[in-house]
C-alpha cells in the first residue's frame, strides 16, 4: 500500500534545526517518528482518560490541591 506524503510548513527552533542538519539527520523521517509518536500518545492518553475517568479526576485534584510531586525535578 502506497503512503501519500504531502508538504506541510512547520516552524521549527532554528538551533535544533542546525544541529540536526550537521548531523545529517533526515529531517523528513524524524519529523514523521515524531508525529507518530505523539498521536500515540495522545491516543492511549485519551483511551486511558475514558476507561479511568475516577482516576484522572482524582490525579487532577490531588495536583491542584498539592502541585506536582517532583516539580523542582522538571527541567522545563
């Protein structure tokens, strides 16, 4: 089965970009992984939220109440 591709115009942080051009990374793929990776995610997240909504909204309340766990751990 034949994939269609079509163009799209992303920005993209110009310092990563340098970086993974020097690289000879193949910023097609790596941007295709990417995506995929993240649909996914957001899939199983979404799948996840719906069959374990008592679990969500008591980790959203508990978060709110308390913040997060390890935050003074997150780089970003």
């Amino acid at each position: 089965m034949a994939v269609t591709r079509r163009a799209e115009n992303v920005p993209v942080d110009a310092d990563l970009l340098d970086e993974a051009r020097a690289l000879n990374v193949d910023l097609s793929r790596a941007a295709e992984m990417g995506i995929a990776r993240a649909v996914r995610a957001e899939q199983a997240a979404r799948k996840f939220a719906e069959e374990y909504p008592d679990v969500v909204r008591s980790n959203n309340e508990y978060v709110a109440k308390h913040g997060l766990p390890l935050e003074k751990y997150r780089l970003f």
